[in-house]
C-alpha cells in the first residue's frame, strides 16, 4: 500500500497540445499487461533529459544521448518495460538502435528523432520483434488525453500509477504542465529515475531547456531513494511544445516565469515524491531535513546518510523510535571535522537531542507518537553554517525484501 | 542460524600469559544476563588499538583514545553490554570515566590505566552505578582460561560466541594468540568493528604494536560489512603481553616474524568473518572480489558498493541470480571513468558477463547453482589495472528486519 498517494484521476490531467500517446500490451515479459508506450510529439517540441549517473548505463540511455546531441528534433519517445536492456554489450545497443528505426519508419521521421526508454530486468536480451510488431497498435492508439494509460504503460514494482499537472499564466495564456513517474526499486537516482516524463505546453527558448531539466531534477528525482541502488536506466525528461501560444520564455526573470518554473517543479517534486510514497514495502514516508551545515553538499551527505541506513529505516518500519541510529548514521556520514556536541535533533516537533546528547526533556512517549505516523520529519542541525538540503526517503519492510527476493519469478 | 560458524570450544582457545579475563551478570538492561566483562592485564603488556572513524563515536571510545595516548601501562579493560553509551553528551563522558576510575580503585591502579567499552541501545543513560557495583564480582572470576566466557559476555545480538586461537614458534618459544569478537548488525567497520580483542604473549616491540593493530584491522575487520552502517562504538584491540620468552620483534623481517604476524592476521581476518557468519539475519555468506582496478581505493568502491546493495542482498537470500543488480552495483560504485564494455563478472567458477555484457554461454541454471550455496564468491575484473581487494558481507533477509524492526522491546 502507497502512502498517501492518490490515484491519478485522467479527468485531472490536463492534455498537452502537441503530446500524444498509445499504449500497448507488446509482451515483452509476460503477456495481458501494457508494456509498451509511445509519445508523439508534433513538430516544434524541443525536449531535454538528464540520465542516470551509473557507469554501467543501459543501452537506450546511451542511445538517448546520442541522439539528444544529435540535435534533430525529437518526435517520438519508446518505452518498453519488462526488460531494461542494461548489461546487454553490443547487442544491446543494437536492439536499442533497431527499435528506434521501426518507430521511426512508421513514423516517417528520422532515427535520432526518436528516444528508446526500458525498465526491467538487467542482464537479458531485450525481445525487440515483439516490440516492433507492437508499435503499430500503440500508435494507433495515440491520442492527447492518454496519460494516466501511460502513467499505467510505464509501471514495474509500482503498485499504483504516479501523474500530476498543474495550469498556470503566461502572457494572458493559459500553459500546462503534465508529467508521469515509475520507480519502486533500485531507486537513489544521481541526475534523474527511471523514468519520468513531463511536458508542458508552453512556450521555452529551447536553450533555456537544459538548463532547466537540471534543475527540476535536482529539486525533485535526485532527492529520492528507497535503497540507495542507482539504477541502469534512469531517464527523466522534460518536453515543451511551444503550443499554449504564449511569448516565448527566454529567462526567469519575471513572475508569470518563475510562477511557471515552481508549477514544474512542483509536478516534478510531486513525481519524485511519488515514487517515495510507492516504494517497494513502503509503510511511511520520511522526510529528512539536514540544516545548519557548511554547504549543500555536505548536507546531503547526512542526509543519504540517514535515509540509506538500513537500522534508521527499520526502526521507522517498526515506529521504534530508536533514534540513536539516526545519529550514528550522522556521524559516518563522513564529514571530517564534525562536532558531535553541537548537534540538535527534532522528530517532527519533538526535540530527540540537545548539543549532541539527549535532551533532558525529551519524552520516549514523545519519539513514539511520531514514529507512529505516516509521515514523518527528521530535522537534524549541524551547527556549522547555514546550508540545507531535504531528501526523502520511506522505511525498510519485510515487503521489500519479499518483493525483491520474487521480483523475477 | 549462523553461516558455517563452528561455536568455539574452551579446550581449543590457547590462555595467553598475562592475562586473566572475568564477567558477570550486572543487570545493565536485562536481568540474567552475562553483560560485564573485565580484562586484567599483568605489568608489562603493551596495547593498542584502533576505533571507529564514526564522528558520533561514543563516550567509551573517547576515553580509550584519551587513556591510549596518556602512555601509561595499560592494566584493565571493561567492557559491558546493554548500553552503548554513545549520544549520551557529558554525562555519558563522565559515566565512562566514573567505570575506568571505580575499576582503577578496585585494582590499584590508575584510571587512565583502564579501557572502556560499551556496546548495545544507543542514546540512553549508561546505568553506572549498577555497572560499578558489579566490578567486584567480575574481577572475583577473573580466570586465564575465560575467553569463551568472555566471547559470550560481550554478545548482544550476536547468536553465537567468536573466538580463535592460533600458535606459532618464534625462536624456539611458542608463542600464543587468541582473540574474540562480537558484531551482529550496525557493522560497517571503518578501522575497526565493535568489538574485537586480540591477545598474544609474544613479546613485540611496543612501537610496532600501534601499526600491526591497523594492519590487522585493515585486513579483516574493515574488509567486512553487514548493513553498511557504521558504529558508533568500534573498538579493535591488540594485546602483546611479553610472557612468552621469545626474543623481542623489533621488525617484521625474518621467516618467524611473518609467520606470527600471519597467524595474527589469520586470527583477525577469522574474527572479522565471523561476524559475518552471525550477521543478523544472515543465511549466506558472500566473498566479493574485485580484480584489475587501477588502484586498491576503487576496487574497495566497487566491492562495497556490491555488498551494501540492497537488491543484490535480496537476490542472494532468495538464491535468485538476479545478477545483473551486481552489475548495476558496479555502475554506481563512483568510478568516473570506468567502461562498462571492459567488466567481467564471475560467480564463483561462473563466467556470467563477459566484455560488459552477459557471456553467450552462460546458462541460467549454472548461476542458480552457484546462488544456491551458503558461502559465494562474486568476482568482478575491471579490466583497467592490477589492484584488487575483497571484501566479505552476507545477505539480506527477512530476519534482518524482524531482528532490528524489534531490537529494542
């Protein structure tokens, strides 16, 4: 069961102008489950993406690149899941390359008009006949107001479909902004999750688009893990279609501009937090603040620290607030020169630890009622700057370890 | 159930001269409980040790580091169980002072002549006066040939007691080397684990003493992880104590020298593994080797990054060869530069990916296998040097959970 994660009603997810989708059921893994989507994108888009940091990248991360740099615009995205195409040398890459080409012939487009997207299993050889003979019917399939089909299209582990959109004014215009996630498992991403998409109507000087995709997933998807494990297959993409008719943005000065970059980032963080919310076994969804650091950097070491721990996250599953481990997780987090006694530490509202110790007035019937929520803020003060940074993170349950002892049987 | 763990035996364990070893049931936090140990060492003996890198490191380890650098001759150690006095701020200090200074007045000695040490809950009161009232009865039993007593009274969620032996001829004495350990979760030692203790009665000279402790320590109890998190209490102590009549070692030169500091080594790396063996929740134990790297420091990146995966932990508790989440591991072990295109990975005698992809003849049913063992060794090639370095950990499973979702009630 998610935590406290609705679910994406499609009369609430505004259409893109110039974005459609089809989804399909290619049978990639396993038959009678819709594994294949594709986005049509119409002339004029300009697309951006940030990919995974894993060294070891899938195939179609490599090809999205390649094909990003290429410079043509894009006109089609492929998402298969069931299998990520990771760990598959040569053969991989040309799969990932075959695929493209078949979308793009339908399509009439060139090869690198098209991005190649999997999730799945690692290691084995992508089925791309039944993904080529499945793109004929998700094409058909396409239409504007297809979003929460692909939210459905691109799950794995998830046990729900993640989607939000948000409307705002430019220029006497109404633009909109529409985006889906997928994660559940093997979820710290460095740059970007696999997968996440969102687009927007607006109008975005296409050399403001990188810039800004960087940005949204530094404030959104590179601030999530479950378990710490990077992921192959990390893809976060941001589409503008320059069809809600406003003038073009081409900075962020400017309220109606940056009341349009927070409605983004708001669709990305709430894309990013979904994930979190629908974490493999997730029982709670934890928010860890690291205030008062030297920098940024810093601060987030502490706070991955805290929210990789598997003693911390087991604590929380069990709402035992065991709350020395939060503190040991501090302390390696491998500032050098840390001072333990300057150290605060707040559970929610409750104040855990005072210069370091425990603070006299802290009440163990205190620390439970907090355990016992769903959501819950670790707020930890390192008394040495003014830096922060938030991540957020869920517990550690017997339901991860089960999914992911059976995830391939 | 421990991993192929052999529960030691007195009449295997060597006394080592000059030293006598005593525990008692004290009631730190449970009621019949051995969880006070005293180690009484004759005039003479040198020591050193070396304690965990966490920044969060606890009141006990401060004063080891303090009473260690002060000099003297050290006479005793203390040891309890039930409470890690760690996060427990300046009252925590003065408890771990107020335990050296009443053991000290026991013994005639001075304070600084005694060693703390406490490992259990963290962030609450160090019970000192029940600690204190029983010195007395721990001294009273204080024995030679107490070490698995010993073994077993420093056990928290430890299942079984660790202990090793080893003897050596060194200019035609025999000299002796017994050594004990506990560790059962929260073990990611950096320097060293919680808790390790290792006596021998070679006479060794003192100044080499501090740098065989970090080279023992490096070749076992850093090379082990359970959960990656790292204690706030690690303390790895080596105790020479000159009784046996060889002529002192004032370097390691000479075919005798290397055998001792093998066999201690041997003992140490023994210690390490063992704690492996009973980490919580463990079914398996896993070897991880990582070959042709360009320096030993990425080849413990990749190993670590391995065997603190969550998703590869979960793939070995289900025998799953779900062996491309190993691949991932590499991938976001943090090597910039690494080409994926370069990595073999083989389990155990499985040649399972070859030149970055998976290995034409690998077949399924040789990794399950593999997977099927109790003890498993992953061995990745870089392909890009000669270093390697091996680290060893366990799986993850669901008693992992169960043991620290209930470790405090």
């Amino acid at each position: 069961m998610p935590v406290n994660l609705p679910v994406p009603v499609a009369a609430d997810l505004f259409p893109v102008a110039g974005v459609r989708i089809g989804v399909t059921e290619a049978g990639v893994r396993k038959a009678n489950r819709k594994d294949l989507t594709v986005f049509l994108l119409d002339e004029g888009a300009s697309v951006a993406g940030v990919f995974t940091q894993n060294r070891y990248c899938a195939a179609p991360v490599q090809v999205c690149r390649e094909h990003l740099a290429a410079g043509q615009d894009i006109r089609a995205m492929v998402i298969n899941t069931g299998n990520a195409n990771a760990g598959t040398g040569a053969a991989g890459l040309a799969n990932a390359r075959k695929t493209c080409a078949a979308l793009a012939k339908e399509l009439g487009v060139s090869e690198q008009q098209v991005l190649p997207f999997s999730t799945g299993v690692i290691m084995e050889e992508l089925p791309v006949d039944r993904i080529v003979a499945g793109l004929p019917a998700a094409i058909a399939a396409a239409k504007a107001d297809n979003w929460v089909v692909a939210a459905e299209g691109i799950m794995t582990t998830d046990t729900q479909p993640k989607a939000y959109s948000r409307s705002v004014q430019v220029g006497g215009k109404t633009v909109h902004i529409t985006g889906i996630s997928k994660g559940a498992g093997m979820i710290r991403p460095n740059m970007a999750t696999m997968l996440g998409y969102l687009a927007t109507d607006a109008a975005i000087a296409p050399e403001l688009l990188q810039g800004l995709v960087k940005e949204l997933a530094d404030g959104s998807f590179n601030r999530v893990t479950i378990d710490g494990d990077t992921s192959t297959n990390d893809s976060f993409v941001l589409i503008a279609t320059h069809k809600a008719g406003n003038e073009v943005i081409t900075n962020w000065d400017g309220a109606e501009a940056q009341a349009l970059k927070a409605a983004l980032q708001d669709v990305a963080r709430l894309l990013a937090q979904a994930i979190v919310r629908d974490g493999e076994g997730a029982t709670k969804f934890i928010t860890v603040k690291v205030e008062g650091g030297k920098t940024e950097e810093e601060c987030r070491l502490v706070a991955y620290s805290i929210a990789h721990s598997p003693l911390v996250k087991t604590a929380f599953f069990a709402s035992d607030p065991n709350l020395g481990r939060i503190l040991a997780a501090v302390g390696y987090a491998g500032i050098a020169d840390l001072d333990q006694t300057k150290i605060d530490l707040y559970l929610d509202d409750v104040h855990v630890v005072a210069d370091g110790g425990r603070n006299p007035s802290y009440r163990e019937e205190d620390g439970q009622r907090v355990m016992k929520q769903q959501e819950i803020t670790v707020r930890v003060l390192l008394g040495r700057g003014d830096a922060s940074q938030t991540v957020w993170t869920c517990d550690l349950s017997h339901d991860y370890v089960s999914i992911n002892a059976d995830y391939r049987s």
